[in-house]
C-alpha cells in the first residue's frame, strides 16, 4: 500500500502586493520566509485542537491594496515650508507612507493592519539630510507647536513611533545613515542614527578596506531585529543583542551622542568615563524620542576574531539546576560568554519539536537518562573573544555545567543550528497569524532571588488561559541577574482578546515585581506600568527634563514613558476598534 503523503498547510510563498495591507505588517526582507516546520505545525495542531482542514483556508492575508482615507489636517503652509527646506522629493503626504511611519513592528500594529484600521498617523512625513534639516524642523516645530516623531528602522514593538497627536514624522533611515568618523586608536566609530545593523556591522568588518584599519572589528550588538533596526532607535529605547553578555546592553556601547533639542543641542565627548557630575549620557539613552532627535552617537567597537568562537549546548534535567549553573557562570569570575540563552522547560519541549527530536530514538535515550520532557531545560551559546580567552571560559563553562548534571548537546551542533535561524524565526509570525494563530514577547529584567518566582507568576498567568503556549528564556545574563523572555502563542485574532492577555501579562510582570523591560524599552505600550512602577517623585523628574527640553511638549507626545498619558491609557484602555 502507498505510504500517504504527510499533509502540508498552505503557506503563503509569494512576495507580498506592492502597497498591500500586507507590505506594511509582513517582518523583513519581502522575499524571504520561513514557514513553520512539521514539528511547530503538529504541535500547534495538538495544542490548539485544530484539524488538517483549519489549514487550508487562510482566515485574513491582507492582500487587499492599501486604500485607507486619511485626511491631512496640517495646514498646507506648514507642509510648504518643510518642502522648501529639505525638497520635494524629501517630503509625502501619501496615507500609505504615512502609516508606513507610524506602525511598527509590534502585534497590535500586525492586528490593526490585517483588519484594515488605520489611525493616528502622521500628516507629513519628512526625510532629513543632514543635522541642519533636522536643527530647522525642530525649531519650525517647537515654534508652530506642531507634533514631531521620529523613527529608524520601524521595528519598535511598544508603539514607539506612533503619531497619535498627528503632525510631522522624520525618517533618519533615508539620509541619515552614514559614517561620521572611525578612530582605531580609540577603537571607537561615530555615525548617524539612521544607520541600519548589517550596513555598521559590515563597515566593521571590513575596516581594512572601508576606513584603511589594521584590523577588523565588530558592533558587537546583534538583536533578533539586526537587520532592520537602526542604531538611533537601539540607543533611545536601550536595546540588547543577542550576545549581550559578554559585550554588553546598547548602554554599555555607548560613549557619545548628539541630539537636537527644542532648547539646543546636546553633545557628549567620547571619554571612556568622567567624573562630571549626573550622566547626561544615560539620561539621554532611553529617552525614545522624547527629549530630543538623535542625530549622532559614537559606539565602543570590538576585535573580531570569529575563527575564535567556541559554541556550547547542554540539557539540564530541571528548571533549578539549570538556573543554578547559568548562575555559578555568570558569578565564577572567568569571564563572560556571549550569547547565553537558557530555555525553561516548555521553551525546550517546543525546541524538540521545532528540532525534530520530538519522540525520536535520541529522545527516548534522553528520557531513559532523566532528562524528561516539561522538566529537561536546554541551555545554549557561544563565547566570543581571544583565543585563549574562549577556550578558558568554555571549558569552565562545561565544567559547572556538568556538576549539575548536564547533558552535553555541543557536538549535536545546536547552537550553529540556533544561529542559522537566529534571524528567520519572526518570519513564521505571518504563517500562523494568517491561521488566526498570534505570537507575541514581553520581557523583564530580574534579579537571580526574584528569577524564580517572577517566572512562576507571570507564567501561571499566561497559562491560566486555556490552550496557550508559554515559552520563556533565560538571556543577556548577568553576575546579579537575567532578562526573562516570555514567548505566548495562542489562537486569537481579536485585538480585544489581544490586549486583555498582553495587559494581564504587563500586569502580572509588575506584581511579580520585575523591571517593565529589559530592551525593548516602553513606549505607548507599557506606559501606565512603567509610571506606577517608577512612582510620582522619578516621573517627576522625568517630567522636568522633558519640560526643559521641549517645554511645549511637540516630542514624541501621546504617552510614551508615560509623561503625558491620555485618561484612556492611564486607564489602561485603549479603546482601540474596528474602522468605522
Ligand atoms: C522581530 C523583532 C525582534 C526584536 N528583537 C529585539 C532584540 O533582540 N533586542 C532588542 O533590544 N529589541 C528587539 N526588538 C525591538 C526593536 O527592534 C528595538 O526596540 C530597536 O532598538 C528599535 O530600533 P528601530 O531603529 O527599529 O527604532 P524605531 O522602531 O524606528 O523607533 C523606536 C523608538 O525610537 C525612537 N527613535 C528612533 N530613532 C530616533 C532618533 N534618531 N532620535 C530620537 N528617537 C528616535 C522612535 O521615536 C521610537 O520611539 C525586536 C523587534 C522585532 C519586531
């Protein structure tokens, strides 16, 4: 008899409609995709109770061409005397630009797109050539009173750039990309915000030929949005990348900067540390548009020697010993590795499935050793660095982990799988959200006491509600703590569902007494969190910056970090709702 076919579900493999709903919600490059493989199917199959037949029809693939109505309601000469100052071919007014501008790369922005609601966009928006254009529509601004927004590479997940009071949008992606020096000796390079991941990470690499250099360097900065995030928004919202632990947050990169404010410019010197009173630096960064328009800043950049790079994986048989040996390393005092993820045990069941593992002979194997599934915890990574430096850390590293009884998964070559797909994975967000299956992060930062208990909480949270995949990592690790990653999946495809989940989440990280983010910052998102986390007397303060600096509020307004929240948003209610 014929061995029957396994089913396969209908993906969408074409290149989205030029101007489509779904040019303006699909993550990435348009051409590329990666569909969910059997292992993630079956299991979404099983979790979700849906059937081979669910799969056929997708629900909504907002292939529909973009036809939103959306009136300019800034007055016509505000729009010509932008024109006459960076030109015609710097400037739009079109509905789908505008929106372009406005939603990034978050689940609600996703949600609202698929059903067709278009809302607080800007009126204009203008591309800046130089820091001059930029010093000139921010004085034009302050003194209109007109709105202003910003944005890099749109990959913002709390609704960072978001024209709510509408307004003027700058995009620094188009002009505002190039080098503005690089110095070996102080091993540091200075460029525009409007930069992008593998444009810096490329002139990096290749400083010999770009800038003459002796050697080849590295940003060291990898998040999952690399590829389409800029340098000014990692800066401004305080970002991490993937190998954080051993080359440190965006913060940690950061010596000078320069922004134009509606009070003036403010510009750092690249002194590796100073005395010099409160660091404006530090003040600066995290600021996500509020306080002033990035226009330069100047990273630490780092020897790259990636033929020294060692990668290790283990299997843990619990959650406690993992957390215990992820500890021990990161207190041991022989240096740090660089990506360092730990899965907890729902995380590392759903990676046997997405590995092919699942019920394997391996499988089976590792059961019969202890290494039972919704217990086992898989940690991965890699240590970057000099020779000696990334032998020594491995080998310490492998030590600690096998006096917690470890498996040792290296030679299964797990994290170079891990690193092919480091930044595919978002691309099959789109697959099971066009079966009405939504995928969706929040993130915190702990301490290693809190550690345990923020992730019980916040996790029982998430599985309170039926058939919903909760998986969390461990990552960006540090001698006092971690960020902790949650990962829910769960069939919705109403907003209001969305949000009554994504704000219970929110809810639940700040009882369990955890940091509002880690790296993906606050924006309008977790505002009303972050303000009753940062209590009156530090919002104050805020408050006070924000009002020297743009004393008539045109930066970034309609609550962001939560300084000038709507009655709705402190209210932590949206409304947001079907175009009427
Ligand atoms: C699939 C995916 C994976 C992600 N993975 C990570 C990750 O691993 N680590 C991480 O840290 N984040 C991650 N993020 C979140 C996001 O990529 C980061 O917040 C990133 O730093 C935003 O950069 P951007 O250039 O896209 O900023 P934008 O989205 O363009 O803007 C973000 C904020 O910065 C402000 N801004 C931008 N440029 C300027 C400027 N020149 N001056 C003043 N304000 C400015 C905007 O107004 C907005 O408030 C991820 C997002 C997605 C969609």
């Amino acid at each position: 008899m014929a061995k029957r076919e396994p089913f396969i579900p209908i993906w969408y493999h074409q290149r989205r409609p030029e101007r489509s709903y779904r040019s303006l919600f699909k993550w990435g490059d348009p051409e590329a995709f990666k569909h969910p493989n059997r292992g993630l199917f079956e299991l979404a199959r099983e979790v979700f109770g849906m059937q081979n037949e669910d799969f056929l029809q997708p629900i909504n693939l907002g292939l529909e061409a973009f036809d939103a109505d959306a009136p300019v309601r800034l007055d016509e000469r505000h729009i010509r005397w932008m024109q006459d100052v960076v030109g015609a071919e710097n400037i739009t007014t079109e509905a789908y630009e505008r929106t372009r501008a406005s939603y990034g790369g978050g689940m609600l922005d996703a949600l609202r797109l698929r059903q067709q609601i278009v809302e607080n966009l800007p009126d204009v928006v203008v591309a800046p050539r130089s820091p001059a254009d930029v010093q000139a529509v921010v004085g034009y601004c302050h003194a209109q009173r007109i709105p202003l927004y910003v944005y890099g590479g749109r990959s913002s997940v709390t609704r960072g750039m978001e024209a709510v009071a509408g307004g003027v949008t700058l995009d620094m992606s188009k002009h505002m990309n190039r080098v503005i020096a690089f110095n070996e000796i102080d091993q540091t390079i200075t460029v525009q915000p409007g930069m992008l991941g593998p444009q810096l990470e490329h002139l990096l690499n290749h400083a010999p030929e770009e800038f003459g250099a002796q050697r080849r360097y590295t940003c060291g900065h990898f998040p999952q949005s690399f590829e389409y995030s800029s340098v000014g928004g990692w800066v401004v919202t305080r970002g991490a990348g993937q190998n954080s632990t051993y080359y440190g947050k965006i913060e940690d990169l950061v010596l000078a900067q320069e922004y134009i404010t509606p009070a003036g410019i403010i510009e750092t010197k690249p002194y590796p540390r100073a005395a010099t009173g409160p660091d404006i630096d530090q003040i600066m960064m995290g600021s996500e548009g509020c306080f002033g328009i990035l226009t330069s800043v100047t990273l630490r950049v780092f020897r790259w020697m990636p033929e020294n790079r060692r990668r290790f994986a283990y299997l843990f048989k619990g959650w406690d010993a993992a957390l215990n040996a992820c500890r021990e390393i990161m207190q041991a005092e022989f240096g740090f590795p660089s990506v360092f993820r730990l899965s907890d045990p729902e995380e590392t069941d759903v990676a046997m499935h997405m590995y092919s593992i699942h019920n394997t002979p391996a499988d089976r194997l590792l059961r019969t050793l202890g290494y039972q599934p919704m217990q086992r915890c898989m940690l991965l990574g890699s240590v970057d660095g000099d020779r000696a430096f990334s032998r020594l850390v491995q080998r310490k590293l492998h030590a600690v982990c096998r006096q917690h009884s470890a498996f040792t998964l290296t030679p299964f070559k797990v994290t170079q799988r891990w690193e092919h797909s480091r930044f595919r994975d978002p691309y099959m967000r789109e697959d099971l959200q066009d079966y009405g299956i939504l995928t969706d992060t929040l993130e915190c930062a702990v301490t290693w006491s809190q550690l345990k208990d923020v992730h019980a909480r916040v996790r029982s949270f998430i599985k309170s509600r039926p058939r919903t995949i909760c998986m969390t990592h461990l990552s960006h690790a540090y001698p006092q703590g971690a960020n902790l990653y949650f990962i829910f999946i769960a069939r919705i495809d109403s907003i209001q569902e969305y949000l009554k989940l994504q704000y219970g989440i929110l809810q639940a990280v700040q009882e369990a007494g955890a940091a509002m983010s880690h790296h993906h910052g606050i924006g309008k998102q977790t505002a009303p969190w972050f303000s009753e986390q940062m209590g009156e007397p530090v919002m104050g303060l805020l408050r006070a910056v924000k009002s020297y600096l743009d004393p008539h509020g045109i930066l970034n307004p309609g609550g962001t970090l939560g300084l000038d929240m709507t009655p709705k948003q402190r209210a932590k209610s949206w409304g947001i709702g079907p175009r009427q």
